[in-house]
C-alpha cells in the first residue's frame, strides 16, 4: 500500500475534519434520526407497526421477488460475462459498454418503459399476450425490473475475476482427460463461485430498496404486490409516521446486512491473494 | 506480466464452436431484449405523434420546463458537494494512516445500501413537523422540507459514495512519491493538490463526477418523499415522469423520458471513453514504479 505513515504531507487534519462533519451532518444525523425515532416508540406500539398483515405481506413479496431476481440476474450475468470476457464477436465493445445503460438509466424511466412493453398492445406483449404470458402489473413484471437493475451487479463483478483465471490450470484438467463440462464445473466454477454470490449479494441488496422502477411495473395492491418501498411510501402519504417508520428500520436493517455479508464475501474471496 | 514463450493453447481448453455460438447468441439476445430494445422503444413511443407534438410536450408545458430547470440547479450542486467531500475523503484515506479508516470507508458506503424512500423518510423526521427539527425551524420562519433545499439534500444524500470510491483507488494506485517530491521542492498544500495530485487523478475523478451526475439526475425515491411532488415546484424531471404517466399523459411522460434517456447514453459514452483514459493513467504509474 502506497501510503504515508509519517504525516509528511501537509491537510489530515482539514481532510479528515472535514469528511466526518460532513458525513455526520448529511449520513449520521438523519440514520440516527430514524433509528431513534424507531427506538423512542413504545415496544408493542413498534411490534405492531412491524408486523401487521399488509406489512408481513409486503416484506415477503419483496424478499422473494429480489431473491429471485438476484438468482435470475447472477444466472444470466454470468452468462453474459463469460460471453464478453472469453469470446470475439462483432460489435463485442458496444455490448459491453450496454451492460451499464442500467447505472446510467433513472430508474423512473426503466418503470416507464417496462411498464409499457409488455402491455396487451406492447411491443413484447403483442406477442407474448396471445401466448397467456401476462407480465404487466404482476408480481413477474416486479421481478423482470429487479433483474434489470440487478443484473450489471454480476457481469461487473465477475469480470475481472473471470479475466484474472489461470488458462494453464484449465489446460492441465484438459490434458488430464477432463471433458469441457468437467473443467467448467471442477475447476472454473469453484473459482468464480465468490464472484457470483458477490454479485448476487449486490443485485439482492439494490432490489431490496428499489422503487423508482418497481412503481411504475407493479399494480401496487396492499397485500398483493405492494412491496416494501411503496408501503412505506404510502404510510407517509397518510401521515402515519411510526407505521412507515417501523417498516424503514427492517428493510434498514436488512440493507445492513447485505452491506455485512458483501463487505464479508470480499475478504473471503481474497483471501489468497497476499 | 505474460510469459515470454507462448504456449499454443490445448484445443480442449477453448469451448467448441457451437457452444461459443449459442452463448454469443444467448447473450447478445438478452441485452437486446433487456436494455437496446426498452431505450428504442423510448424514443419511438416518445416521437410517435411527430417532432412538432415532441417538442410541444417537452417545451410547451410550464411544469414540464420548470422540472428541467430543478434538475439542471439540484443535480449539479449535490454533484459539487460531493466532489468537495469526495476529494477530501481520498486524500485523508488514500494519503495517512489512521485509526478507523477502514470503519471510515465502510461508513462512505452507507448510503449504497439504504433505500431511497428510506433516505426520503429519514429527512422528514428530521425537518417534518413532527420532526426533530421541524417545530424549531417553523417557528424561525425555515421550511426545508417541500422545498429544493430538500431535494438537494436528498439527492446528495443518495450520491455520498460516488465520487470518494472512484478516488480513493485512484489515489492509492498513484502513491505519494510525486507529491512528496513536490513538498521536498518547497511546495504548499494548496500547490501540491492543484499541480501534482489533480492533474495525476483528473480521469478519476471525471470518473466518478458522471456516475454521480447520473445518479443524481435520475433520483426518484428520495426527491419523491422530501419533495411533496408539486408541479411546477419541486418536480424534478423523474417526478414529473411519474406524475405524467399516472395522469395518462404517456406521450409527454415518455418526451422528458427520452430527455433523461439521451443523457444516460452520453453519460455511457463519455464514462467507456474516460475508462480508457483512467486505464492508461494508473498503468503507466506501476509501470513506473516497476522501473524504479
């Protein structure tokens, strides 16, 4: 590491100063806003909050459709990183810059459009609608979002770990006699396998919290396929603020989790490399 | 580096063909249908009624130009306030060591892993009315919440790691030799970051001023709660996306869609272009530093 022990160079302490006022002052405050708000309501009061029907409701739906979501995006984001780390094809480059149209798209507009394609009259749903597959405002369609936000996650992740594989190990277990499928399943899986649920914990963590584009794909029915966002979202419209609250600090805390397991799934993953 | 006699590669380590084809395939197919096909599908379903009824849709309606204007004040200022803390953050991380730093960098990151409604609700009970701050900033006159104030707070709230993470790596691939040569050569703080550091992380830090651009631009979960979504007023250009399609207004929805959409694409460009450049310049500084 390229750093100075002796403080030679002049600004820690303004540097320094200045990153903890401001991220007390912009992150902390409010976190702790929130978290003592959370903390000062009466226990049973809070309990109540936290586990009503529509809350227990929206908690589930929005486990699973990111759960889902993260698996389907670590499956097709592997997929499509093999597929531009190993493979030459025309206008490969262009492909690759693409994966992060979704870090650069908002995802009001993602909602806006997704919501329209797979409409009856949608350029997908013209044709998928004859066939039964009704995306629009279901709970799939919350999936089909989650996958396109998620997704980039696992390609980017597993880039560099896939560019970084040891050919020579490859072609030892081919020497060996081992089949295509045998090296992929013996030798590079167990190596990317870090990479993959790196990505996967990144994906799951962002659809945890997303709304922007889940409200405009989803029909947002209390009970049905309101997930957890919106319910907070339209407990604040109705002015009931410990009710939305006490939905906040479990998806806060869930999302801390996530922050946890990744930070943890890192240092794991690296663990052989010093 | 590679090893200097290449080793023709064993034919069974590279997949057959017809594998490498239907993955190609497969692959290409799903980024049609995820992302080249939804941004067509952007500006078709946006000039569908001609150029005329597009620009009337964008320009013609006061609230619609107003939340391009809040975009084009709320994006840029909370992309400014965390270039500031962005720059200051990388040189207290990547330059000294300290207790806490790696606590430091996990709390830079927060802000990733908070939902944004979360953010959102978090700023009303800190300035709501029944908010911690709320009553005293009332009874001095101060509204925040409802306000752009609000929206920048949010926005910047949302958008705290972006420029850090993308220096603070920069930084310490580049290393403190110049800079210290710099000091060693009779130079001030102040020189030191104007001639040496920033001129040495400029690609990073462009780097991460367009993540952050993009991000701050497209925000929606958090301006939506602090905003109160008033027309005219605190709409940003997501907001009124979203107030548009909700009072079936599709075409105008998707005219200021495509705005956003053309800014996400440039933003794609210039981020693959200063890639390269931000490549070349760490790599030639560990070559450096191998040659020495």
């Amino acid at each position: 590491m390229a750093q100075v022990n002796r403080r030679v160079l002049p600004g820690f302490r303004l540097s320094l100063g200045f990153t903890l006022v401001y991220l007390t002052v912009l992150v902390l405050v409010p976190l702790a806003a929130c978290l003592l708000t959370a903390a000062s309501l009466p226990r049973d009061e809070f309990l109540k909050a936290v586990w009503t029907e529509r809350a227990r409701a929206a908690y589930a739906l929005t486990f699973v459709a990111a759960f889902v979501a993260a698996g389907v995006s670590a499956v097709l984001g592997t997929l499509i990183a093999w597929v531009l780390v190993r493979y030459d094809f025309p206008l490969k480059k262009f492909f690759d810059a693409i994966v992060d149209l979704p870090f650069a798209l908002p995802t009001a507009v993602a909602g806006l459009v997704f919501s329209n394609l797979y409409v009856p009259s949608g350029w997908f749903g013209r044709f998928l609608v004859p066939m039964g597959v009704e995306f629009a405002y279901s709970q799939a369609a919350i999936v089909l979002v989650m996958v396109f936000i998620g997704f980039p996650f696992v390609v980017r992740t597993l880039q560099p770990v896939l560019e970084s594989l040891d050919h020579e190990t490859e072609e030892a277990a081919a020497m060996l006699g081992a089949g295509r499928w045998q090296v992929f399943r013996r030798v590079i899986f167990p190596a990317i396998l870090p990479g993959i649920v790196t990505g996967f914990a990144l994906a799951f963590a962002r659809a945890l919290g997303e709304y922007g584009s889940v409200v405009f794909v989803s029909s947002n029915i209390p009970g049905k396929s309101e997930i957890a966002a919106v319910l907070i979202v339209n407990k604040l419209e109705e002015f009931k603020y410990v009710e939305a609250t006490a939905v906040a600090t479990v998806l806060l805390f869930a999302s801390f989790l996530m922050l946890a397991v990744v930070n943890w799934l890192e240092r794991w993953s690296r663990r052989w490399d010093r | 580096m590679g090893s200097l006699t290449t080793v023709p590669r064993a034919a069974k380590a590279e997949d057959p063909a017809w594998i490498r084809w239907t993955l190609t395939a497969v692959a290409v197919l799903l980024l049609t249908v995820l992302v080249i096909v939804p941004v067509v599908s952007v500006f078709v379903e946006a000039f569908a009624d001609g150029w005329t009824a597009y620009w009337d849709n964008l320009l013609g309606d006061p609230d619609t130009r107003s939340a391009m204007l809040l975009t084009a004040v709320v994006a840029p200022v909370a992309v400014a306030c965390n270039v500031a803390f962005g720059v200051a953050a990388a040189w207290a991380i990547a330059r000294f060591h300290f207790r806490g730093r790696t606590t430091l960098v996990t709390v830079i990151d927060l802000p990733f892993s908070v939902s944004p409604v979360v953010v959102g609700l978090m700023f009303v009970l800190l300035f709501g009315m029944q908010g911690f701050f709320g009553p005293w900033l009332r009874a001095h006159g101060v509204q925040i919440l409802f306000t752009p104030i609000a929206l920048i707070l949010a926005t910047t709230f949302v958008t705290v790691p972006f420029v850090a993470r993308e220096m603070i790596p920069v930084m310490e691939a580049i290393g403190p030799d110049e800079e210290l040569a710099a000091l060693s050569l009779g130079a001030n703080g102040w020189q030191i970051f104007v001639r040496v550091t920033l001129p040495n992380v400029k690609w990073g830090l462009i780097y991460g001023v367009l993540l952050c651009n993009a991000r701050a631009m497209g925000e929606f979960g958090a301006v939506y709660v602090v905003g109160g979504r008033i027309a005219g007023e605190t709409n940003t250009m997501p907001l009124q996306v979203d107030m548009l399609f909700q009072g079936f207004n599709s075409p105008a929805a998707f005219a200021i869609a495509s705005v956003l959409t053309l800014l996400g694409l440039v933003t794609l460009a210039l981020k693959t272009w200063v890639e390269g450049r931000k490549k070349d310049l760490t790599q030639s500084h560990e070559d450096a530093k191998v040659e020495s």
